[in-house]
C-alpha cells in the first residue's frame, strides 16, 4: 500500500510539473507575441506622428486645428473599432493595422501637398473661371485661380439675383485634383468663416475636357465652369441644367 501511495505522489508529481511547464511555455509565447505586436505598433505609430508633423507644418493655423480635430475623431474612431477603452494604449494586431491604414493616408496626403502637379496641369487650371443662367431666380459662380505652387490660392463667388457671397480660397494639391478651404469676405456666409481665417476642405476642383468641375467634398458634382477671359463673362447657360 505505502509502495501505491509513493507511485501515485511521484505520478501526480510528474503531472503538476509537466503542466507547470506548458503554462511557462504559454506565457514565454504570449509575451513574445506581445513584444512582437508592440513592436509592430510602435513602427507604424512612428509612421503616423511623422506624416502628421509633417502635414501639420505645410498647413496655416486653420489647417492645423481642422487635422488636429480630424485626428482625435480617427483615434476614437479606432479605438471603438478595436474595442479599446478611450484613454487606454492597445498595441495590437487591430491597433497596428488601422495606425498604418491611416499612416499610409497621412503620408499620401503629405506627398500632394509638398509636390506641386505636372506644369501641364497646373496651367490647365489658372486663370478665371465662371457659370451663369437666368434660369429661375438664376445662378452666377465665378473662380479665379492665381498661384499654383505648392499652396494655390484664388478668390471665389456664388449668388443668385436675390443673395450671394464672395471671398477666397487656398488649396491643396491630391491627386491632381485641388482641394478648397474658403473663406468669406464679410462675414461667416454659408458655413465659411471671415476672412482671412479659412474653413475645413468643402470641395474640389478637376479639369474635365475644357471646362472645370466643381464637387462637393463627398464627390458629388456641384458645377461645371467655363474658361472666362479676363474682365469677360461665362457663356449664358440657356438650357436651365445648371449642375448644382
């Protein structure tokens, strides 16, 4: 019996070391994980805070502040996508692939903004520009495009017979397509500050044959502009399908 009793301690002895070792061995393989995620984490977080400095400073105070806040929304935005606690730092496999989802979105944005378009290009696009009908209570919109370098910049109006405003804009080059942050002359007209604050991107502009499309910031085609010579007037739309 005493003989059964010192098998059965040294069997249940065997049995508590052996799995002593598979949790040693667990943990070894989770904290290699876990170093090894963090690492991950930390290489694209570095790519991210390098894109974002680098943007931040190719931007006036406006467009600082409109990144900044853009940029909080994104952390929350990831954070409730990978079930992170607000506040908290996760480093991990959901963590590290939204932080180089939008490293790679910052640094595309860094590229447009530092590298002016093709010389071709940007002629395509200077000068003045202008829509108008009588159509209903009409529609008269006039761009002026005067500077293409790296930060282009212009002037703008929109207004029917009974309303409108004017002001300015700057842009920023993506893709060959310019993106506006306007401002208005007086005071905040349409969602835009006064001048010479300027507001968040509203739109773009993109040469499509010889005219000048005007869209939303959600793509959709707001106008499409005429070449207008200087002290001239847009051709008269007499059709009535402005393209608001």
């Amino acid at each position: 019996m005493l003989g059964r009793r010192m098998d059965e301690g040294r069997a249940n002895a065997r049995i508590r070391w052996v799995a002593a070792m598979v949790l040693g061995l667990a943990f070894s393989a989770g904290v290699a994980a876990q170093d090894a995620g963090s690492t991950g984490y930390d290489t694209q977080d570095a790519r991210l805070n390098a894109a974002y400095k680098a943007l931040s400073a190719s931007l006036d105070n406006a467009g600082r502040n409109a990144l900044r806040d853009e940029e909080r929304q994104w952390i929350a935005g990831r954070d409730q996508a990978c079930g992170v606690t607000p506040g908290a730092v996760v480093k991990n496999t959901c963590t590290t692939t939204q932080t180089s989802f939008r490293a790679d979105e910052l640094e595309k944005r860094v590229r447009g903004a530092t590298t002016p378009p093709a010389k071709q290009g940007a002629a395509a696009i200077a000068g003045d520009w202008g829509y108008r009908t009588e159509c209903n209570l009409g529609h008269f919109v006039q761009l002026h495009v005067s500077s293409l370098g790296a930060a282009p910049e212009g002037t703008w109006s929109d207004g029917n017979h009974s309303m409108g405003s004017s002001g300015r804009f700057k842009g920023e080059w993506r893709d060959g397509k310019l993106y506006l942050r306007f401002c208005a002359d007086e005071t905040e007209r349409d969602g835009y500050p006064a001048c010479p604050a300027f507001g968040n991107v509203d739109g773009y502009v993109v040469p499509e044959g010889k005219r000048l499309a005007w869209y939303h910031a959600d793509s959709s085609k707001y106008v499409s502009l005429d070449r207008v010579a200087k002290g001239g007037k847009a051709p008269l739309d007499k059709q009535c399908k402005d393209d608001m």
